[in-house]
C-alpha cells in the first residue's frame, strides 16, 4: 500500500495504490475540493477460479442522479423529482462536456470489447449505483494473457487521461474561489463515506472479515478529508 496527498494546486485529497502479490492491483484518486476533475477507480482482482475482476471510473463530483437512468437511456424529469432535476441534468451535461468526450467514451467501449469473454459483474449495489459514473467497467473475465495486455494498457490510457484533466490548471476544471470550493468539499466528504461503504463488502469478500475492512480503510483515506486545498 501506498497512500498519500497532495495539498495545494496538485489537489489530491487521497491517492492510494495498493498492490496484493498475484491478487490485486488497485489504484483510487480522489481530488481535493478545487476543481471538479473525475475520481479515479481502476483496480483488476485476480479471483480463485482463474478469473480476473477488472472496475475502471471516471467518478463525476457532482450528483447527477445516475443510478435513476432508465432502460433508454433518459432520466426522470420534474415532474417526478421536481425543480431538483434541472440540478441534477445540468450536473449530467457540464460531466459530459468536460470530461465524456467521444474520445473518452470511445476508450471506455472498446476496452469493454478487448476483452475475451468478458461479462458484466453482478447487480450493483444501492451504494454502487450512488457512486459510480456513467461509464463504469465493471466485468469479470478469463485469465489470459491476452486480458491482462488489455487491461494493463486501459489502466495506463486511463492515467494518462486523469493527469491531463488534473494538470490543466488554466483550463474550466478549476473553481472560483468561494462558495464553488465550499461546495465541492462538501459534497465530496460525503462522497467518499458512501464509496467507502460500497467497497467494504467487495474487499471483505476478496480478503475477509478482518483483512478486508482494514484494506478498505486504508484504500478510502480519512472519511472526514482532513484536507483544505489552497484558496478554499
């Protein structure tokens, strides 16, 4: 395990890399409360039945009512949720404009298509479904040689697509200073409780009871972010 932040401009409230010899390679970025760039999920698990696990998250920052998408693709509008679904659709559009470009979606869908065999893991859990973006991976598949390439080169795309968003420090990703930051950390503390409850019964599973809860602890970070990011 290696955990760490990084305060001030870099804006990392919790990097942690966690690898587990012929078991688990995880790497969770959550950012501080200055701008608006996607966690990042990306982990592969190497399960007993010669089967890898592989979960890949752009995470938006903004609650954007995902978990309520119906089956074509449209979201309840107000005259289910009210004036909150305006909230909730310009949460969706400014996501997308920023980060789920064509290249970006692309990416996503065919790394799903590079693998051999691959299927989706179960149903997400309430808490699964709160916390995860709109192109989540999340699909077992063989243990191959060919699966591990692809997956070793969708994690590396998919660094290399967080350090450009999380280093344009000129670009619309940053927040005024003010009321934008306040919010952001706020959202983002309780962000990081509900993901912290989703992935305990994932590690739990993966390595029990009492390995399990400290791996998650450790991979999640302080759940109060003792983080303040400069000009909030």
């Amino acid at each position: 395990l290696d955990a760490r932040d990084a305060m001030g401009n870099a804006n990392v409230a919790w990097l942690s890399s966690v690898n587990v010899a012929d078991t688990m390679s995880s790497l969770t970025i959550f950012n501080g409360p200055l701008t608006d760039v996607p966690h990042l999920l990306s982990r592969c698990m190497v399960n007993a039945d010669n089967t890898m696990t592989f979960a890949l998250d752009f995470r938006p920052r903004a609650y954007g009512a995902y978990e309520m998408v119906q089956d074509d693709g449209s979201y309840p509008g107000p005259e289910t949720l009210g004036r909150d679904a305006f909230t909730y659709s310009g949460n969706r559009k400014d996501y997308d404009t920023k980060f789920v470009t064509e290249e970006v979606a692309a990416f996503m869908e065919s790394t799903v298509s590079s693998f051999e065999g691959a299927s989706a893991c179960g149903v997400p859990t309430e808490l699964e479904l709160l916390t995860q973006g709109p192109l989540s991976i999340n699909v077992n598949m063989p243990l191959t040689d060919g699966n591990v390439a692809a997956i070793n080169a969708a994690r590396e795309k998919a660094a290399d697509y967080w350090l450009t968003w999380a280093r344009d420090v000129d670009g619309p990703n940053y927040h005024r200073p003010g009321a934008p930051i306040n919010a952001q950390y706020v959202y983002d503390s309780k962000y990081r409780q509900n993901a912290y409850s989703a992935l305990l019964p994932v590690y739990a599973a993966a390595f029990g009871d009492v390995d399990g809860p400290k791996l998650t602890a450790a991979e999640s970070g302080p759940l109060d972010e003792g983080y303040v990011g400069g000009g909030s």
